[in-house]
C-alpha cells in the first residue's frame, strides 16, 4: 500500500491506496495553523494502525509516502520523501478516477485552480496543459467563506450549504475580496436582508470572482470535476451550475473530492516507478524538536490591571432617562441614561446578520431592568444599522457613530484631544478640539486594523479571542514582528511562521502589535496624535492591543468606563440635547412587533435599486438601499438644500445637449453605438456631432445601474479598477440595441491647457479599453464593427483631423464631409466646454461665506456618473451642500506645472491645480472620489494631501460593493468636522513646498547610492566614478527592504515604488549613515506609467522622516536626459549605456550556461569576476570591447552538458519585476532548479524603447 498527504494552508489531507490504486483509508485534519504537528499526528496514528515496510515486500504494509500541497513540500525534504506538485496531483488523479473529465475546478482553504486537461496520445493517459490559479487573495478560496461563515455564527460544514439552498434572489455581494464581501454583508444584515440569502450571495460572489479571476474567459470543456473541500457545499455547486449555465450531469463531484492531490500524489510517484519509502517518524519528530527560528521581535508587552466590567448606577426613584442604541457589524449596544450621562442599564450583545433581533433582545433586557423606573424622554441611534433601527423602534435622532463617539469622549473627559476607536468591522480616528471634532478618518476598504482582524487571526490559531488572547500576547516574551498587512497577507506570515516553530505566544503578542501598526498607518496616516488619548470600542477590552498601543505611541493610552458603549451613549446625550417634544419611542418590549424582510426592485428612475422592504403589522412599510434617497424624505421630512442648484445633473444636460440633434439630417439608416465609459463623459458632444453631421444615428449606452455593473463585473476578465469593469456591462449594453457600430477610440492623451507639461495622458486602462474589450466580448458576434481609432489630442488638431477622416473613410464618407463634420464637433466640444466655465464661475459667485461647498475631485468616469458616484452629489444636496463638478472650476494649471513637472497625467494636473484652488478658498472643501486598484492616485491622492496644507478634505473609496451608508456616515461626520473647525478657529497647517529635484554639481563630497534594478546598478555607479562623483550601488533588495517599503507606502503603489522606497529607508536608517554626505538616484520618466512620480515621492517622504538634506540625483528621460547627463559629466552618457549593454550581455550569457553547467556555481563565478572587471574598466573611462572577448573566452571554457534538451521559457513583464530577482522570486534560479533554460529581454531593449516613444 502507498500513503499519500496532501498539506494545504487550512487542513490535512490523508489517504491510504492498495495495489490495486483503490482507497482503503482516508483523513481529512484542520492544522490550525500547525502543519508539521498534524503531520505527525496523523502518521502516528496511522502507522501504529498499519504496517510500514521500507523494501517494498511485504503484503498490507505501507511501501512509500508521497507529499503534495503547500505544506507537503516541507515535509518532504524534512522526511526525505518524493514531492509531487499538486497542479500534477491533482489532475493525475482525475485522469485515473474519471478519464473523460477534462476540466477541473479545485477549491481549497487558500488556494483556487483552474486545471485543464487533455489526452496524450503517446501514453494513452491524460495530461495537464493548461492552469490558473488565484494569486494572493483569498477571496475566491474556502477561507473566504470560513470567514464569513464564523461572523454569521452559521456552521460552514453543512448548515452553510443547506441554509443557500433557501435562497430564491441572493442579493449581490462583492467577491473580489474578502473586505468588501463583509462591507456589503453588514449593509444587507441593517438592512434586513434575511441571513440564507446573505449566504447565497456569499457562493455566488466566490464564483463570480472564480469566472472572473481564474477562468478568465477560458473554455471551460465539460464535464467539468469540482475538487477540494468547497465542493461539500451545497450552495457553492448551485452557484456554479448557475453562474456557468451548466447542464445536470455537467458538474461532477468526485466521491474523494478533497483528497484528490492526496490520491493524485500516489498516482504519480507510482507512475514514475518510484517507492519514497517511509523510514520512520524520527527525522520529524527531531526536526519539531531541534527547529530553531529566525524573526524580527518586538519587546515584551506591559498592561496595566484596568477594568474592562462596568457596574451601572442603581435607579431608587422614577426619572428621565434617554436610550442609545449603536448597531454595529460585529455588536449591538443598547444604554439607558440619565440626565447627567450615568449609565443605568447596558447591553452589548451580538449582531450575528440579525440586527433587529439584537436591538428587540437588547431593549427588552435593559427595560427588565429599568423600564417601570424610567421615562424615556429622547432615544437615539447611531452605527450602520442607525437608520432602520431608528424606524423600527421609534428613535428620534439618527446620529453619525464618528460623532456620537467624540459626545460621549469629550463628556468622559473634557481636554480629550484623540480617540482610537476599532470595533469589529470599522475603525476611526477622531481628533478634537475644545471637545469638537476637526478631524477624522476611518478605515476605508481594508479590515487590517479591525476587531475582525484580530478574531479571524485568533480563529486560525484555535484560541479564543475573549479568554485567551490577550493573556498569551501578554506572556509573550518576545512578541515576532508581523508588520502590517492585509488580513490575507496576515495568515500567509502566520503559517510561515508557524512552520517554522514561532510560539503560539509570540504570534498573539505580534497580532497585537500589527493591529496598532495597521490602525495607525492605515486609519490615521500622518494625522496629529494629541496628548489626551482615549481608546474606544471593543477591541479597548483587549489588554495586550492597548499595551501595544502605549509600546508604539510611547504616551499614556486612557480606556474610559464603557469604553464599547460610547457610541451608545453619544447617541443617547445627542438624542436628549435635539429633542424638544415628546419621544417617538415605541417602547422596550417591542417582541411582539412582528415583522417581515422581503427584497423588492425600484423601477422609478436608471438605478433599479433593490430595495429591502420591511413589513410591520398595522403600520406603513420601510423601505431601505435606495440610491436615490426617495424613500428616506418620505420618512425624514424635508431636506436642507432644496433650493441648492443640481450641479452635476446641469453638467450632464451641457454633456448631452451641446449639439443639440438627435437624428442625421441625411441619415445612412445606420446606428453607431457609443458606450459610457472613459472619455465619452467629457468628450461625447464631439463624438455626437461627428457621427451624426456624417449621416448616422448616436446610440448610448443606459445610465450606470445595477444591472450595467453586475453585467460589467461579471464579464471582466481584467483586475482593474470599478470604472473599468463596469465598461464592459456598457459596451453589452449599447451592443443589445443592434447598432451596427461600436465606436471605442483609444484615447491616449488629453489637450494640452498649459505649455510647461510635456504630456497629458489619460491612464493606461482608458487608452486600452478597445482592445480590453475586445478580448472579452466577441463584438462582432452581435452584429457590430468595432470602430477604434487612435487619437492623441495633445499632438494637435493636424494629428486629430487625420484620425477622424481616416475613420469617415471607412464609414464611406467623403473627405470633405468628414472635414465639414469635424468643425461642427469641434465647435459642439467648445461649446461645452464654455458651459461648464461659464456656469462654474456663477456658482462661484454665488456662494456666500457661510455657505458649504464640496468640489467632487475625480475624473469625468467616475464623479459624474451617478451610478458610479453612489449618487452623492444629490445626497450632499440632501445635507444643504452644493457639490460642484471639478471641472466647474477655473483652474491654473500652470502653477502645477512648477512643482509638478512630471505629472503627466491630464487628471492628475487638474485635480492638483483643484487642491490649490480649494486650499486658497475657505467656502471650499473637497471630497475625492477614488476607486480601489487606481494607479495613478496611489501618488496623486498624496500630492494632493500636500497641497491643501492642512486643510480637512474627505476621501471616498468606490468599488462594486454596492452599499451607501458608509458613505452618508462619512459625509455627515466630515460636514460635522468642518463646522466645528470653522468655530473652534482652526488653522490650515501652511503649504510646505519641497526643494525642487535639483541635481549635484559633481565634485562635491557626497556619495550617490543607486537603489537596486539589477546588476546594471554597479555599472552605473562606475560611470559616475569616472566622472568623478562618489558612486555606490545598493545591494540586491531583501525583506527588510519589503518591510521598510510596505510600512512607508500606502500599499496601493506598485512594487517596484515600494521596494525602492525600502532599499533606499534601510540605507537611511543604517549607523552611520551621514545625510549631508548622501545622495539618491531615481530616474524618472514622461508616462503614463507610475514610474516618473517615483523620485517625487521619494523626495515628499525624505522631507518627512527629516532628511531634507538629502538631495535626489534624477536622471530625466523626458527630454532625452540631456541636461541630467551634462551634470553627471561628459563622458557618463557613453560608460553607462556600454555598461548596461555588456551587462546585458553577461547575463545573457549566463543564462545561456548555467543550465548545463557539469560544476554548479561556476558559472556564477565567472559572471561575478567579470562583473567586477566591468566595473573597474569603467571606472577607468576604458574600453569594455576587450573584456567582452575575455567574456567569450571564460564562458566558452565552462564545462558543459547539452546532451539532454532543455525546454527554452521566455520571462516577460514588467521591467523592474523581471530585472529584480528578490522581486520575482528568484524565478529565472526556479526555473533553472526544474530544467528549464531562460530567455529574457535586456534592459538595453527597453532604454531603446522608451527612447523611441520619447522622439515621437
């Protein structure tokens, strides 16, 4: 018999075959986090149950043991055993079990794949020939629903499944990540969403985002095998019979469908004619014994003994009292107070998905104990649930939580100047000011500084969140340093690290120090830290989170008494200082208020909401998620800004209306259809005259709503940002009213407004929406011609004219028709444009200076599409604030280009000269609207903090999570903030302008550090040697440089920004490293890619450590490096382009021998040796041609063998990815490890590239 485990990041899988490959015995074991231990577990018991035979003789004795998983190659090499990847495991086993399978989809813990299989006719058998899998997000794997499953309190093995199977319209719930699926969860459990159909929209998100993220538009030939431990679940196969329109019998679920890379793993080594015999548990035990670890500490932490149980006041006589409740994600609070803020009664009870369950137990419960001594006079509600709660029980204050916080702090303690706050699902910073608020911050998309995040973590590692945590984090003696990540990222740290045998101990007290690291970096960024520090919600019961809180602040951290009530009590002190007539207040035995939750669609306007009605006896219904606010005024009366001008729906009348015919005066009875997406928001008056002036009729797309995005999300088959994906539901849209051209230009670059930027380009998705979408939707199949012309509007109206002519052409019109249609575009373009400047400069006009003001920065395509705005200009409306489209204002962009003269970006030019503009007018805030996954604002969103200089500004993150409130709590809360600034007299902290990027006259005694690409950077370093500047090239990058980078970073950049800022942090912080004696290289670039904001971003974070002494060395590839070079010396241009090319050609080489190498390592010796040479000859200004003969000569004399052909793989990407081997993972090494033989492009092909670009 042969033993197969199949080691995964959650659980163990074990099977036991007998000669005859069938299945005698099978285990399956979570690890909780414990590998190794459960390996040895389970071999112990097995192996004292049956028989082990190292020589492969004896009858019913285990012969051999194959290892596959995540896990499995540890125990492999610890044990001495065969390793089989589980790719090959997996679809090994299928081919034997069901050969006429050819796809396979397999879920696990962490891990998703797509396997496609075929048959070879050479073997007979099957064979692997293609596979996907998820990359570092969970959120198409089975942690994503154990996590989701342990907030619902619902049991994932069987009650999950059984539960979805209820469902009849599951709701839609983001499944791109696990941080938005619970955003949408906890707006569906207040809205009242019934919990089996949460669930469903749970199974169905993870398998849109499988289609979406791993099938990736593949055929998916049935019938399809679904495999790992998801296929248990009932609501995960309907969903993707569902989702993939799969037929019965299309699906199949193998009977050991969760240990088929167990199985699989014993088919191949058989296969391979190999044993792997098991020769005993010793090599394990001792290795479990002997390990020895390797990590980063932190010191120990140190608590104080404060209390975290609260007695309440007792009630003798009869009183007023005043009734908080705070719905949150996690938890439901409910207080009674009296008129001095005692608190009488208290309930913190669960929401488990059932808000209003929780608010009717715990109003009861507290009523038990007060209700026959108490008048409630004011009921409040705070939290996201604050609305519908409001309704249900009769409150008469609906209050913001980041408000009702900083209430009950500044009654707690008047000179409180901060709160921490971290609950379950939200985290805030509240800063205040003479107990009002004047600033503010919540977490936006990313649970890593949340409750959640310590539960999930606490989960994983089998201890109880409650009792355990924080006496083991106490205990820890040396907590290892986490960092600050994602929760994904998190439990990956966490498995290496258990792996490696960290104490259980040191990992919590860790976690505790990574929640303070996360909230602070991510929650309250660069924000003032008072010194009267309160730490507020229910993490603050967490001892250990609070020490470590003290360990990073190094100040005194204080908890208030009923530090997880506060939001409560705020609420209940609001609800008494705004109420003036009699409560609305329904009582505290509201059990017998029955109730009913359906979901109905709102068809009365473009957004089709669906909206969750709530049905209680005798009384008019409640309706909640609509978009547009309608229901919400027939509730809540009146709102504040009827007389406000609707800004943005006057900027969409200019857009559509500027020419103003609908149909061709000569028509071609033909239809182009022009989708909204991209640059139709700001340019589609020229497209419309244009296509019309020609003779065709112009077909839009519809409004943005539910179903153009659900379409959209669904068929990307990209990781982009929301308005990409969304186009894609467009571009279906527009191609269902049978039009018989799709018009998508590629738009590359925007006009040019000011003469000093040398490119004004849109961002790279815009510029490839055609061919993005045309990977995806076969265009043609719907009867229409893709018309996709490239258009640079920067080059002129020359370059335009072309393109447009060109394309009337092809349409079969004449050139001078297409000219004469060209003037009335450009003439209908001007006219909007004039309509916007003209109406923004009324409304400028008009504002008073107490009136309130918010500009939306964005782009067109994602501010002024209400279905992707969540509708919020009209909802700042509702709160008596005009919302003025950014291109409204009169803006100069030539002031940016002073301080900003690589920002190539035409929005990115524009939202900065915006955040001068607003910086200078105290009428005037913004509020960013930003997508998650928006590249260029990973820099511009910084820029733009710099330069509104203190002033608070809002920021909205959008995705297609499709909940509202989060956003109304953060508008309300930043209006609260702005009112109280303006009466506590706050002042703007003064614009702080960098030193500009100057370069360094040679001669003078600094070194210039290069950070590390490749090994290019020690030839780079020589060239600047020789022309007699001090030169040193940074060492390869490693994880201190990751670590220095992520804590540095917002985390959006991309890696090669985050790596290069840690390789340059860890030479800053190294002893004695002299800033007056130091320099950096950065070049720079003209875009689109992120790549030329990096030395700009480098520079804004030096100033900010302090080391403003420290010059950057740019070396400027927009104008062809001409004036960088001249500074660096004459003769730099030419040693360092010979530099690079010879190291191109080492490498090259190098590649080309080391595969075949007879002596490992010698081929890495002489690449070193001739590196170093290289370095040396060109330091001396000398002649690289000779050492490139002894080049030749030296790798020539390597002793080779070439009698076994190795397959030739290309490594493409992105440079710096590609160049930086601790970047890629030492792939080119990997590859080489397996067999393979490298190819990959020189660093002299892409100077050539970009050089090109640049000359046209």
């Amino acid at each position: 018999m042969h033993l197969g485990i199949d080691i995964g990041s959650v659980s163990l899988k074990a099977v036991l075959l007998d000669d005859q490959k069938r299945v005698v015995e099978k285990h399956y074991v979570r690890t909780h986090g414990q590998p190794m231990e459960t390996a040895l577990a389970v071999l112990r018991d097995m192996t004292s149950r049956v028989p082990v035979d190292e020589t492969g003789a004896k009858p019913g004795a285990i012969h051999g043991l194959a290892c596959t998983g995540t896990g499995g190659k540890l125990l492999a090499k610890v044990m001495g055993l065969e390793f089989v990847n589980e790719l090959v495991a997996q679809s090994r086993a299928t081919g034997v079990l069901h050969p006429h399978v050819r796809t396979i989809i397999e879920i696990g813990g962490e891990d998703s794949k797509l396997i496609l299989i075929e048959h070879n006719p050479k073997t007979n058998r099957t064979r692997l020939r293609d596979f996907a899998m998820n990359a570092i997000c969970a959120a198409g794997t089975g942690s994503f629903l154990d996590q989701q499953a342990a907030r619902l309190g619902i049991a994932i093995e069987n009650e999950f499944g059984e539960l979805a199977l209820k469902s009849k319209k599951p709701p839609r719930i983001a499944g791109r990540c696990s941080v938005f699926a619970k955003s949408d969860m906890i707006h569906l459990q207040q809205e009242g969403t019934p919990v089996h159909d949460i669930i469903a929209g749970l199974c169905y998100a993870l398998v849109r985002n499988y289609r979406s993220n791993i099938a990736k538009g593949k055929e998916l030939e049935k019938p399809i095998s679904f495999q790992g431990g998801v296929a248990a679940n009932k609501g995960i196969v309907r969903a993707f019979e569902d989702v993939l329109e799969l037929q019965p019998g299309e699906l199949l679920i193998p009977e050991h469908y969760a240990w088929m890379g167990a199985i699989g793993a014993v088919l191949a080594l058989l296969d391979a004619g190999h044993r792997s015999p098991l020769k005993g548990l010793k090599p394990l035990e001792e290795y479990l014994h002997a390990r020895h670890v390797v990590a980063e500490r932190h010191r120990p932490l140190v608590a104080d003994n404060y209390p975290i149980v609260y007695e309440t006041q007792p009630v003798a006589a009869k009183i007023d009292a005043y009734v908080g409740v705070d719905v949150g994600s996690i938890s439901t609070n409910v207080v009674v107070i009296d008129k001095e803020n005692r608190v009488l009664a208290r309930r913190y009870l669960m929401t488990a998905g059932r808000p209003l369950e929780a608010v009717t137990r715990g109003l009861y419960e507290v009523g038990q104990e007060v209700g026959d001594k108490v008048i409630v006079r004011a009921v409040g509600t705070t939290g996201s649930g604050r609305y519908l709660t409001a309704d249900f029980i009769g409150a008469d204050v609906a209050k913001n939580e980041i408000t009702t916080h900083a209430t009950a702090a500044a009654e707690v303690n008047p000179h409180v100047d901060t709160i921490f706050e971290i609950g379950g699902q939200d985290s805030k910073y509240v800063s205040l000011e003479n107990g009002a608020i004047v600033d503010f911050n919540m977490n936006k998309v990313c649970a890593a500084g949340t409750g959640s995040f310590l539960e999930e973590q606490a989960e994983k590692l089998g201890i109880s969140i409650i009792e355990q945590f924080g006496q083991l984090a106490l205990g820890a003696q040396s907590p290892v340093q986490l960092g600050e990540r994602c929760t994904v990222f998190m439990e990956s740290d966490l498995n290496r690290h258990q792996q490696q045998g960290v104490e259980k101990d040191n990992l919590v007290g860790g976690l505790s120090y990574s929640i303070v690291y996360n909230y602070l970096n991510k929650v309250v960024e660069d924000r003032k830290i008072g010194d009267v520090i309160f730490f507020q919600g229910g993490v603050a019961a967490n001892r250990a989170v609070k020490a470590a809180f003290e360990a990073v602040v190094g100040r005194k951290i204080i908890v208030p008494p009923h530090h997880d009530m506060m939001g409560a009590i705020g609420s209940a002190m609001i609800a008494r200082a705004e109420t003036t007539g009699p409560s609305q207040f329904k009582g505290f035995d509201l059990r017998h208020r029955k109730y009913e939750l359906t979901v109905v669609e709102c068809k009365d306007c473009a957004n089709q909401c669906e909206l969750r009605r709530v049905d209680v006896q005798g009384e008019q219904p409640l309706y909640y998620g609509s978009r547009c606010g309608k229901y919400d005024e027939e509730k809540r009366g009146a709102k504040k800004g009827t007389d406000l001008p609707r800004l943005f729906r006057e900027r969409r009348a200019a857009l559509f209306h500027s020419y103003p015919k609908d149909k061709p005066d000569r028509p071609t009875g033909e239809r182009v259809g022009i989708p909204q997406i991209g640059t139709f928001f700001e340019l589609f008056p020229m497209y419309k005259a244009f296509f019309t002036e020609l003779g065709f009729e112009v077909v839009t797309s519809r409004d943005t709503n539910r179903t153009v995005i659900h379409s959209g999300t669904e068929h990307s088959t990209a990781e982009a940002c929301f308005p990409i994906k969304v186009a894609y539901g467009h571009v279906l849209d527009v191609l269902e009213k049978r039009v018989d051209y799709l018009f998508m230009p590629s738009v590359i670059n925007m006009p040019h407004a000011c003469s000093e930027f040398v490119h004004s380009y849109t961002c790279p998705y815009v510029q490839s929406l055609p061919y993005l979408i045309r990977a995806a939707i076969d265009v043609e199949a719907h009867g229409a011609k893709v018309l996709a012309p490239i258009i640079h509007l920067e080059w002129g109206e020359r370059d335009v004219d072309r393109a447009f002519v060109k394309l009337a052409r092809r349409l079969g019109a004449s050139r001078q028709r297409a000219i004469e249609a060209l003037r009335v575009a450009r003439e209908a373009q001007r006219q909007f444009y004039a309509a916007l400047d003209r109406r923004g400069r009324e409304a400028l006009e008009g504002l008073s200076d107490s009136s309130q003001a918010m500009v939306i920065i964005s782009r067109p395509y994602n501010g002024c599409d209400s279905g992707l705005n969540l509708n919020l200009p009209d909802k700042l409306r509702d709160l008596g604030v005009l919302a003025i489209p950014m291109d409204f204002l009169p803006l100069r962009l030539d002031e940016v280009a002073n301080d900003y003269p690589h920002m190539y970006w035409k929005y990115g030019q524009k939202i900065l000269a915006a955040a001068k503009l607003i910086a200078q007018n105290p009428r005037l805030h913004a509020l960013y609207i930003t997508n998650f996954g928006c590249g260029p604002d990973s820099f511009i969103s910084k820029f733009f903090q710099k330069e509104l200089g203190g002033k608070p500004y809002l920021t909205i993150e959008i995705d297609e999570h499709s909940a509202d409130v989060g956003a109304i709590t953060r508008c309300e809360a930043f209006l609260d903030s702005v009112r109280n600034a303006r009466k506590v007299g706050r002042r703007e902290r003064p614009v702080v302008k960098d030193r500009p990027l100057r370069p360094i006259v040679r001669g003078r005694k600094r070194t210039v550090y290069v950070p590390y690409m490749d090994d290019h950077g020690s030839l780079l370093a020589a060239a600047m040697r020789a022309n007699g500047m001090d030169a040193e090239a940074l060492p390869l990058s490693d994880e201190k440089s990751l670590e220095l980078g992520r804590k540095h970073t917002s985390g959006r950049e991309c890696y090669p920004c985050i790596i290069t800022t840690g390789d340059i942090l860890k030479k800053v912080f190294e002893q004695g490293f002299n800033p007056s004696a130091s320099a950096f290289f950065m070049p720079s670039a003209f875009g689109p890619c992120r790549f030329g904001q990096y030395n700009q971003f480098h520079r804004m974070l030096l100033d900010d450590l302090g080391f403003h002494d420290v010059p950057m060395v740019v070396l400027d590839q927009t104008k062809g490096y001409d004036e960088s070079v001249r500074n660096l010396g004459p003769r730099f241009r030419k040693l360092a382009w010979n530099g690079i090319v010879f190291t191109d050609l080492l490498q090259k080489l190098a590649r080309q021998t080391r595969p075949y190498e007879v002596n490992k390592g010698e081929t890495d010796r002489v690449y070193e040796e001739l590196l170093r040479r290289a370095a040396q000859v060109v330091q001396a200004n000398g002649d690289l041609r000779r050492l490139a003969f002894d080049a030749r000569e030296a790798f020539d004399s390597i002793p080779v063998d070439r009698s076994a052909p190795k397959p030739r793989i290309g490594v493409v990407g992105e440079i710096f990815v590609r160049c930086n081997q601790f970047t890629n993972n030492f792939v080119v090494r990997r590859i080489e490890k397996l067999g393979g033989e490298v190819a990959s492009a020189t660093v002299q092909e892409w100077l050539d590239y970009t050089g090109h670009c640049r000359r046209k």
